[in-house]
C-alpha cells in the first residue's frame, strides 16, 4: 500500500472492494507461497481500481451502457490504459518469477503470462495478459503501459506514472506475511561461501614441475634399460665364443659335442616320452583312417545326426524381458504379479512414419523457432 496499513486511501464503495478481493482470490491461491508478491500482485489492481489519483493514471479508452435493476441506465468502463513506471513493474515482476505451483513443479508466472510461459515471460507481457479480457479472468481490457520514471513522452496532458512501492521477494509485508523462501525466491537464499583458493602450481623453472620430474625419472628408466641390454648381449657373446672354443680339438677341428647322461632332466625326460607317445598314437588313428575310409565317413555322419537330434526340441527366446531377467528374479516376479493383477505392461516401441510425396508444413513456433512437420500431418489433412 502507498502510504502504509490505516494512510491508504481507496476510492471504492463496499460493494466494489469485496468485488476486487474476490476477483484478486484466484491470482493469490496461485502466489500465496509468496506473500510479497502476492501484496504486490494486489497492490497494482488496487491503483488502477480504487487510488483517489486514478484520474492522474488511468485514461479511459472504451465505455458502454448497462441498465440496472430498476431501470436505471449507467456507463460502465469496459477498457482503460494503464500508465505505470518501469521501476515498480520490474520490481513486482522479481517478486513474481520463481514462485513455484507444488502441485505441478512448474512456475506460478506461467499461468499468468499466456502462451509466452515462464520462459519468454517479461513485465510488459506479464501486465498484457492481466488486462486482456479474451483469457477469460479479466473483467475488463486494460491496456499497460510500461514507461521509464521521470518520462513524459507518451503520456496524456495531465497523467503521471504510477510509481509504488514493490517489496522484494525477501521482505516482509505490512500485514504480516513472511518473506518468501528459497525456493520460491533468490535473493532469501544464504549466501554461498567462496571456495578457498586453489594451491599454487608445482613449477621448476617454466615448466610444469611433475612432467619435468615424469621426463627425468623416464630418462633414468630408459638408461638404465640400454644398461641391461648392453650387459646382457656382451655376457651372452661370451659365453658363446667360449663353447665355439671347446668344440675345436688342439688342430683347430671341429669336434662333436657329446651330452652326458647328467645333463638330462626329468622335464626332457617326461617332454620325450610324451612327444613319443601322441606321435605314435596320431599315426595309428591316422593309419587307420587311412585304411577304411568307406566306414570312417558314414560313422562319423552317423554321430553327428545323432547328437543333432536334440535340435527339433530347441526353443529360440526373442523375449528381451525373459533373455535379460532370471525366472526367479524380484523384477520377474513384480512383473508377473503386475500382469496377473493389472493389465500387461507393454514393451515402448518408437514408429516412424513418412509420407514422401504429400506436402509438407512451417510452423513459425514462439519457442523453439521454425518448425517443419512433414506431410503425415500436413495442415491440408487435418483441417
């Protein structure tokens, strides 16, 4: 209120302040989880209906005749222009914006900006879909202007800008209401602390310290690496040129080199008599095979058919619910009890449908721009 709770001053019979409390009891059960807002949802309506200085806000734009109960003729306003500064709209519009609706979990300005939703919703179109009386919660058209203080430009000899004052969403109001939560508003929130600072990087010189310290401790790795090769050829080239040596008589000859019976193993042992044993076994299967081929091949085919006969009982499950849910698993049995009880739950497919040579359709969407809708639901076939 202007001039606070007992100071304000209403232009209004009984009659028409119940009427505007009842007209005010939808928009406050949608902002009630704000009261600031609310107050000053209600506190513009209250202006531009009952302030004393309507005449210095408000410029009549449309009237018409309405006979009353006893035959009485008299003019009722049907349309008005609204002139109202840019500080108290934006400011009534903060309060507004982030009120949720818990039923729906969407925004409470999105039912009062029309098809703009909370997304696109501004002030201007905020205070437009109020005085347009085709959204069926109007009474009347009410034409808002929105200008800059202190601006003249665009206002009718003799008319100023309404310029009340718009709690924020953190405030309390003058009747009591508390100030909005966190939920529903910004800057009621607790500040969040500033992270502490990151640590200074680790450098040597210009360098990232740790690839530096990476590429000194790869470089000793890798010399040490070439070490052990290098030490490991020399030692293997000398015990080679020194077996090349004993294997010459004192004539410089070549002598055979004989194995002593304690240079066997056991494992040389075992690995000769196994590779005696299948070489042995392999030729006789083989020989064998050899010999008898017009029984070898028919047996063999009989074999196979009889261990292929299993194959007429064979049950291919396309199922994914049965390929990737164990029969005895909770979610089989929730979903067994389900169909039992309920009807099936069916399985989502996606269909997509195309209509090559039928037209197609722009749509020009507010949201999300230029639309192309093919020729399955051309406009020519839905009207």
């Amino acid at each position: 209120m202007d001039h606070g709770e007992g100071e304000t001053l209403a232009c209004c019979s009984i009659r028409q302040l119940n009427s505007l409390q009842t007209s005010l009891m939808l928009s406050r059960a949608v902002l009630i989880r704000c009261p600031s807002c609310a107050d000053n949802f209600a506190h513009l309506h209250c202006a531009t209906t009952c302030s004393p200085n309507q005449s210095q806000i408000l410029k009549i734009t449309k009237t018409t005749n309405i006979t009353q109960p006893g035959g009485i003729d008299k003019e009722a306003v049907v349309a008005y222009e609204a002139y109202i500064s840019t500080s108290f709209s934006d400011a009534s519009f903060r309060s507004c914006k982030n009120v949720r609706i818990p039923a729906t979990g969407g925004y409470a300005i999105a039912t009062m900006c029309g098809r703009y939703g909370s997304t696109l919703c501004t002030p201007q179109r905020w205070l437009d879909f109020q005085g347009d009386s085709s959204n069926g919660l109007a009474p009347l058209d009410i034409n808002f202007k929105l200008l800059p203080d202190g601006q003249t430009a665009g206002l009718p000899p003799g008319a100023v800008l309404f310029a009340g004052r718009a709690l924020n969403c953190n405030e309390t109001t003058p009747t009591g209401g508390e100030p909005c939560s966190c939920q529903d508003c910004e800057q009621s929130c607790p500040a969040v602390p500033q992270p502490p600072p990151l640590p200074e990087p680790f450098v040597l010189g210009d360098l990232d310290g740790v690839l530096v310290i990476c590429i000194i401790a790869f470089a000793c790795l890798l010399f040490f690496l070439l070490c052990y090769i290098v030490f490991n050829y020399t030692m293997h080239y000398r015990k080679s040129k020194g077996k090349a040596k004993n294997t010459k008589d004192q004539n410089k000859n070549e002598t055979a080199h004989k194995i002593s019976p304690k240079d066997v193993t056991c494992s040389d042992k075992a690995s000769l008599a196994t590779q005696e044993f299948l070489g042995s076994l392999f030729q006789t299967w083989g020989t064998i095979m050899a010999q008898y081929p017009l029984i070898v091949l028919p047996v063999c085919l009989v074999v196979v058919l009889v261990f292929t006969v299993g194959l007429k009982d064979i049950e291919l499950t396309t199922d994914p619910v049965q390929l990737w849910s164990a029969p005895q698993s909770r979610a089989m049995r929730e979903k067994t009890f389900h169909d039992a009880h309920f009807d099936p739950f069916y399985r989502t497919n996606q269909l997509i449908l195309t209509a090559p040579d039928r037209p197609y359709h722009y749509y020009d969407s507010l949201l999300f721009g230029e639309q192309n809708f093919s020729g399955i639901i051309s406009k020519g076939d839905i009207i």
